[in-house]
C-alpha cells in the first residue's frame, strides 16, 4: 500500500503536469494580492475600511511566519504563488501593521494564478456558507531553498489539509525573484516574460519532483528545521555573518543592475531592511548603500587602471546609466575625475 508521502507527491506531480503547467503556458489568469490587490481582469474587489492591524510576532515555532488569531490572517516573509483549481474563492488582504487600515476581497476563480508579496497579512478565503460547492487551491511559498506546498480542500463548509510538501528546487529561486519583481512593477497585463517566469518554477518544480526531491513536511515543526538535502546552496538557519556572506554575494553577482537597491538585497536573504542594516553594521560597520558604493567604486577603480574600456562602458558596468552622473559620483568619491584617475594609474604602471 502506498505511504501518504508518495501518495502526495503523486498527486502533486499530476497537478502540476496536467493543470498547473499547462495553464501558465496558456497565459491563465495571474492577480497580484499586493496592497492594494490589481488584475488586469474586471474582478469585483470589494474594500472595506478596517482598524489597523496590531504589530505580531512571529509564530513560536515558525519564525518566517505571523498570525492575528483576532482577524485569522496570516503572513510570512517569502513571495506566495498560489492557484485555484477547482471552485472558487474569495481571497482576503489585509493592510499591513502600520499603514491605513483596509481589507480587500478579491474573487479568485478556477485556473487562476495570483502573487502574494512578502509580509503582507491574508487569509486563504473567508468562511463559506455550509451550502456552498468546494473548492480546492495550492499555496507555493517561494523559498531560496526550495518550494514548500501547502494544498487544500473546502467542501460544505470544511477545509481539509492536505500533507504539506517540500520540494528541494533551489534553481527555481532566481526565476521566482524575477517573477516577483516583474509582477511588482507591472501594471498592466502579464506579458510574455511574466508567462515565462512563471512556467520555468513550475517546470523545475516538477523536474525536482520527478527526481525525488520532495518529502513530507512534519506539522507543526518549522519549515526551516526541515531534513533537507545537505548541499542546500544557502543554511536554512543562516547566522549573521551568513546572512551577511549572501547579501554581499548578491550584490556582487548584481552590480551591474542599475535598479540593485537595499530592498532587493534584503527581500534575497529574506530580511527587512532595517534588520539587514543592522547586522551589516554589526558585521561590516557601515550601511548596505555604503557597502554598495564601495564595491561600485572599486570595480570603477579596478577597469580604469586596467582595462581600455571606454568611460562610457565602464558606467553601465558599474550599475550606472548616465555617464555624466558617473563622472561626478566617481569625482566626489574618488577625489579626481575617471580621465584623471586612469592618466595616474597608467604612470604607476
């Protein structure tokens, strides 16, 4: 007889294969439950005003996560993709501790995608009427290490759990970012890219599932004390100086990003800024941004003395897009303009 592990995973490899796939290569609904939720469907989002959220801490045993037990939302630190696939459901949006206090209720409907950004504060459908026909849906949490799925059914009333599952696919990370990002900063209708983005997660996520990269979650233990493969690319329980070591690499790998911000490094390794700043500090005595004009500066320094790159190409390679900008940054900074700086480098030499 067959575990219940295998049994999910089965189902899940199914779902992905026969409905899930499918429809991102079809270009199928996709929603972004931000704050506030936009679609470039005619959906009938209703708003109403609230009393602000409370600050929460996290849950005890889920750092990632927060709960308002008073309002039963929920949030946790990581991009959400999620997709109803059969039945429908309401999904409710909370603003976050802090800003003005709104909720939204935006009808999601069978084979369509949505996107819920880090921390922000929903419950996955409100109370339906004992009378009302079930639905099923899949919540995807984004993680660099990997996709945790959680899946679930509501018939008359009830919702049924599925076997939480985590599927071991750290090369879905960066097309999980970029999906994010694109989602974040789109206003109009998904187009081609988002598609893309979208069918490579959930591609990768099946190729893992094939190679028998997925196991049962143990509820209720933290998903970040999962057993998960040894190699992970990141701990899953970073120290300071770890989390420090990924943000630095981050910026590395993007310093020719001319859009690389604070906010980007932060929601990598899954902190906010301010406690991203606070550990470079700890660990570096100096902000994020200063960190960043340093390394910039360096990498400047670094093709001027040794490259025949013109000063033109050096801009755009140094994460800058206007090489007038460039000029009087590196002057300010570096005491002497980019001509002066190479002149000097090449009598050195």
């Amino acid at each position: 007889m067959a575990s219940s592990t295998s049994v999910a995973v089965q189902q899940l490899e199914t779902l992905l294969r026969e409905k899930l796939i499918p429809w991102a290569q079809q270009s199928a609904p996709l929603i972004w439950l931000g704050t506030p939720p936009r679609s470039a469907l005619p959906l009938d989002i209703r708003e109403e005003p609230m009393p602000p959220l409370p600050p929460a801490r996290a849950f005890a045993d889920i750092q990632t996560a927060r709960r308002w037990k008073e309002e039963r939302v929920n949030s946790v630190n990581v991009p959400i993709l999620g997709c109803v696939y059969a039945g429908n459901v309401d999904y409710v949006i909370r603003a976050a501790p802090g800003q003005e206090g709104r909720q939204w209720y935006v009808p999601i409907n069978s084979g369509s995608f949505f996107l819920i950004p880090p921390d922000t504060p929903f419950l996955d459908g409100s109370d339906p009427p004992p009378d009302a026909p079930y639905e099923r849906g899949v919540l995807l949490y984004l993680r660099r290490d990997g996709i945790k799925c959680h899946s679930y059914t509501r018939d008359k009333g009830k919702t049924w759990l599925h076997p939480y599952l985590f599927v071991y696919a750290p090369d879905a990370w960066l097309p999980a970012e970029r999906l994010f990002r694109e989602m974040q900063r789109h206003n109009g209708p998904p187009d081609a890219v988002i598609y893309h983005y979208l069918s490579l997660i959930l591609c990768l996520m099946l190729r893992s599932v094939r190679e028998g990269n997925a196991s049962t979650l143990k509820i209720p233990r933290d998903p970040i004390q999962l057993d998960t493969p040894e190699n992970a690319p990141y701990p899953l329980s970073p120290t300071p100086q770890e989390t420090v070591q990924m943000a630095t690499e981050y910026i590395a790998q993007h310093l020719k990003d001319s859009t690389l911000s604070i906010k980007d490094v932060a929601f990598h390794v899954g902190l906010s800024n301010g406690h991203l700043n606070r550990l470079f500090h700890q660990e570096k005595g100096e902000t994020v941004f200063a960190y960043l004009q340093a390394r910039r500066l360096e990498e400047a320094q670094n093709l001027l003395a040794t490259s025949t790159f013109s000063i033109r190409l050096i801009t755009y390679l140094c994460g800058f897009t206007n090489p007038s900008h460039f000029s009087h940054w590196f002057t300010r900074n570096a005491g002497c303009s980019p001509s002066d700086f190479r002149r000097q480098a090449s009598k050195d030499v």
